[in-house]
C-alpha cells in the first residue's frame, strides 16, 4: 500500500515505447496483424537485484493480451498451479475511482485511477516466462476500492475448497452503485469501504465478507495448523497519534462458514499482569519486552458495521445493549484518506471506539503479516508495522521507521498469544537510516528467513539524484543468524523528468515501491520471488475527470501509474 503522497504531474516513456503500452498516438493506418497469442513485457526490469541473482520482468502496466491490459497499481500476489508448466497468478490492482489524494474544493489537482480495484489472473508458462492468458477475476463492476494484498487460502489452513481473499484499505465513503465520488457520508446509498472480499475459485463467485471487520484492511491471512479457518488482519490505518491499528482474527469451523460469514471475529487484548502495556509506545525502544495476551470476541453488529437494514452503521446506531449509541468522532480519531484530521464516522469509528472501550492493543500501522513456514513453527507470525516516518529524533512516543512485532500463537488454541515481541526495531534511528527498514509494508517467509518490503514515506525520500540516497528496497531477515540485509531495490531509471516533454520534476528517490512479494520456489526452483513494482511518479496515460460540483472545471485528473511484475532469483532464500 502506497503511503500518503501526491505524485507528480504525467511523464512520457520514450524509453518504454511499443503496441502493448497504453498511449495516445495517431499513426497510419496498417495491415490487420494476427491476434497475440502470448505476451511477454519488453521494458526493461524495475528492480535491481543486489545479490548474485537475477531480475526477469513478465509484464508491465499497460501490456496487453486481446481485450485485457495490466492494469496499475499491482499489489498483492497469490498463485496455484496449473499442470506440469504453468502457474495461474492472481494480482490485485490497488485503483479507485475517488481522488487519491483528495483536496476540498475539487479540482483537477486530485488524483483518481480510471477504475476501480481489479484483480488480474495471468496464466504464466513456467519456462518462457510467456503471458499465455489474461482476464480479471474480479472487474471493477463490483465498486471495490484499493484492494492491497491477497491470500489464497487453500485445504493447507484449514480450508476445504480454495477461497482468495483480498482487501479494500480505505476509509473512504462511496456510492453503492454508479459514479462511485462524491458520495454523502452516512448516506444509505453509500458505504464506507474497508471490507475482506471473498473469491471462489471454484466458480468465480464473489462477495464481501463484511464480519472479518471493517477497519482499513492491508491483508487478510489464514494460517496454518488448526484444522480450521482462522484469517489474522491488521488495521492499515491512516490515524497514528494515537495509535490506532489493531490485530484481528476470524474464526470459522469451514470454508462455507467463511463464505457465508458465519464465522466470529476476535480482537488481541493483553492479559490482565499486562493491562497497561495496550500500546506500541509502551514497548520501550529495542525492547527485549514480551507481553502475553489474548482473542476477545467481537460482537457481530460491531464486526460487520451494518444495521439490521443492510445500511452502515454510524456512531448513533450503536445499540444501546452493546453500550451505544457512541460520540462520532472528533479531530484526530479516524482520519480520511487525505491523511488530514478530518474524523470519518461511519462502521470503521464504531470498530475502532469499541476497541478502545475494550483495552484492545494499539499498534501505529499493521500493514501486513505472515506465518513462519519453517516445520512445526506456523504458530509464530510476523507483522510489518510501518510506524510513523517522524522527523523528530527517535526517542520515547517518537517511531521513525517502524517494527516488525513476532506474535506466537498457543499452537491448539489461536485466541491465546503465549508472546508479542519487537523482532527487527527500526525507531532506534531517525528516518533516511539507510541501515534500517524504512517503513516496512509487505512480509512473506520461506524456510530461511522473513522477506521485507519498504514502502518510504514523505519523509523517507532523497532528492533525485542524491549520492547518499537510495530507492525503496526489499530486504532479507535470516534465521540462522538474524542478519538483516537488503537484497533487491527499486529501479526509478525510468521516470525520466526534464527529459519529458512537459518538463516535470523528476521523481524522489523512494516514491516508488515494491509491493507484493511471494515465494514461488514450488513452482520456479530455490530463491525464486514473484515481486510487484508500483511506479508512483509515472504516469503512462491521463485525462481531465468531468465536472460534477463546483467549482468549474475538472473534479480530478485520472491518472494511469506505471508498474510491473517481475520475477527474481535470491540465492539462499
């Protein structure tokens, strides 16, 4: 998930030129050319690869396939396999219709996706790295928004048939049908988004999974080794000061219990000796702290956020019998996606309000987790928390670059957390320590070690061009020895700035980051990663939006941004 950022203005791709690009372009008329069968990106890689491995891009946003085109934003990454030499990938597209950022009064300065969130399905021939078919599993006619990272939950975690869940991260109001902004908050043709999507991939059915929360989902992981369903999600929220993440998880006795949702959702609250330990700052810097905590249930009119009528459920809503109605919030207790202090109230509030009624632990920004995948070890799980990017020097209340906790599960009962622990500390630093992870986002693990994106913040960027900075980077964590070293980066070669024809800036150093990552060994061989690149500042094609309210002119400007998947060798891994 990108951090809160305006990118800049449109940039022209000479150097990433070709049929498969989406760009407005007159030419001659040409012989009708036989259908692609296949495709496979010419543009070069947008990663570097710091060890002895290799980087081989598959496809790069705007490539296309007959009707299908990568769309931007590509993020979370499942995958299954299809016979001896293919694999089915599944990637989500982080797009919304509503300007990211949004400034009031409208104008052509906000920036907005041309549609909604996608998740693509790209079958991928083992060998050729060939595109060989291309479709989305979800389109945008389902009005999702900013779907992050995926997980493929399969007979591995309990479930019986395969369910691909993915996310929206947001807190923005839409409308339920039709032109998705502006819409009214608290309207009952509109939805705050921020809901677990469900795909069976057995029939290709969607739906919502409203009672697995409504908070600002990153990812919704089901582990391994209960026999059952239970999916952990983190709060990717936009508030900070004071912490306002939390971790959940949902149980379920099967599959059709998830895709029927009449499973139960849980919040982590620490056990009694450690009551007052309920947030990230209470974990002193490089702590060696280990708390003890437990799942408390959520109720289900709280979990879903939704009134008896099918609308959302507002601060006033909040029944009395579970200590409603509540205050709305006010100034710096749930923040929109402009990043600004204006309080949002809606399901996401009264989630959030109940859990500090409840002493519900407090992290400062869940953005993603993941299973220790080494024998008998499925119980440990790691959880990237991106922290706050502060300028301030690091010290008590202060996080510059972020933790990554390690949360151990009794191994027979996920509701008892036998230890929360900081494993990797990152607030010891100020930001741009470039020997720290600056602002961890996406996780995945092997049998040797945790994998770490970076997602920068503002305040993690260097001027283009600076000697003494560096692009955004994925980074190893070994468990032999807990050497913790940076193993791919971000290529920004690509954004091209006064060389463009509009003469923009070029990008900062750290605007564009690597997303989803996932081990695909089973499928390409030891230390191969299927790896996402969004490329902030690059602007493959734009459009003015329309006028809707005032003042005249444009509401928005759409924006394609650039972006690819690659895959990677790390030797080791």
């Amino acid at each position: 998930m990108s951090q809160m950022r305006r990118p800049l203005h449109r940039r022209k791709l000479p150097m990433l030129v070709g049929a498969a690009l989406l760009v407005a372009m007159t030419a001659a008329p040409v012989a009708a050319k036989p259908e692609a069968t296949w495709l496979k990106t010419s543009q070069p890689p947008m990663l570097t690869n710091l060890t002895a491995g290799t980087v081989s891009p598959i496809i790069t946003v705007g490539d296309s396939l007959g009707s299908y085109m990568f769309e931007a934003l590509p993020d979370g990454i499942s995958f299954q396999r299809r016979g001896t030499n293919t694999i089915d990938v599944y990637i989500n597209h982080e797009a919304s219709t509503v300007p990211f950022p949004y400034a009031s009064p409208p104008s052509a300065a906000n920036l907005n996706d041309f549609t909604d969130s996608l998740v693509s399905t790209l079958r991928i021939n083992r060998n050729s790295l060939r595109v060989l078919r291309a479709k989305y599993a979800i389109d945008d006619g389902g009005n999702y928004h900013r779907f992050c990272s995926n997980f493929l939950a399969t007979p591995t975690q309990g479930f019986e048939h395969s369910l691909l869940l993915t996310n929206e991260e947001g807190t923005d109001w839409v409308n339920r049908a039709g032109l998705q902004w502006p819409a009214t908050v608290g309207a009952d043709g509109a939805r705050q988004i921020g809901v677990v999507v469900a795909r069976d991939t057995r029939n290709g059915k969607t739906r919502p999974i409203w009672g697995m929360g409504r908070l600002n989902h990153e990812n919704a992981m089901a582990l391994r080794g209960y026999g059952h369903p239970v999916v952990l999600t983190g709060d990717d929220t936009f508030t900070s000061n004071p912490p306002h993440s939390q971790v959940y998880s949902y149980m379920a006795a099967n599959s059709d219990a998830v895709w029927n949702d009449t499973g139960d959702l849980y919040a982590f609250v620490p056990d009694a000796p450690f009551a007052a330990v309920n947030d990230y700052y209470d974990f002193p810097m490089n702590s060696a702290m280990s708390i003890s905590g437990h799942f408390i249930l959520v109720p289900k009119e709280i979990a879903t956020g939704r009134n008896p009528d099918g609308t959302d459920m507002m601060a006033a809503d909040v029944p009395i019998a579970l200590g409603g109605p509540y205050l709305p919030p006010v100034a710096g207790e749930m923040t929109n996606s402009a990043g600004t202090s204006t309080p949002v109230d809606g399901p996401q509030w009264v989630l959030e309000h109940w859990s500090d009624l409840n002493n519900v632990f407090q992290f400062v920004r869940i953005e993603d987790t993941a299973y220790d995948r080494r024998p008998g070890m499925s119980n440990v799980i790691y959880m990237a928390d991106s922290g706050r990017g502060s300028t301030s020097a690091p010290g008590p209340g202060v996080s510059t670059n972020g933790r990554i906790w390690k949360m151990v599960l009794d191994p027979l009962d996920p509701t008892i957390v036998t230890s929360l622990s900081i494993l990797i500390e990152g607030d010891d630093s100020p930001v741009k320590t470039l020997t720290e992870v600056r602002q961890p986002d996406n996780l995945e693990t092997t049998r040797k070690g945790l994998y770490i994106t970076e997602d920068p913040g503002s305040s993690q960027h260097f001027a283009p061009g600076d000697p003494a900075g560096k692009n955004a980077r994925v980074w190893q964590y070994r468990f032999s020895d807990s050497a913790l070293n940076p193993v791919l980066e971000v290529d920004q070669s690509a954004d091209e700035g006064v060389t463009d024809e509009d003469t923009s800036a070029v990008g900062n150093m750290g605007a564009w980051e690597a997303t989803g990552i996932i081990d695909v060994s089973s499928v390409f061989g030891p230390g191969m990663f299927l790896v996402n690149v969004q490329a902030h500042t690059l602007f493959i094609d734009i459009a003015a939006g329309p006028d809707l309210v005032a003042p005249e002119g444009p509401d928005w400007t759409y924006k394609r941004e650039g972006g690819q998947l690659l895959l990677v060798h790390i030797p080791g891994g």
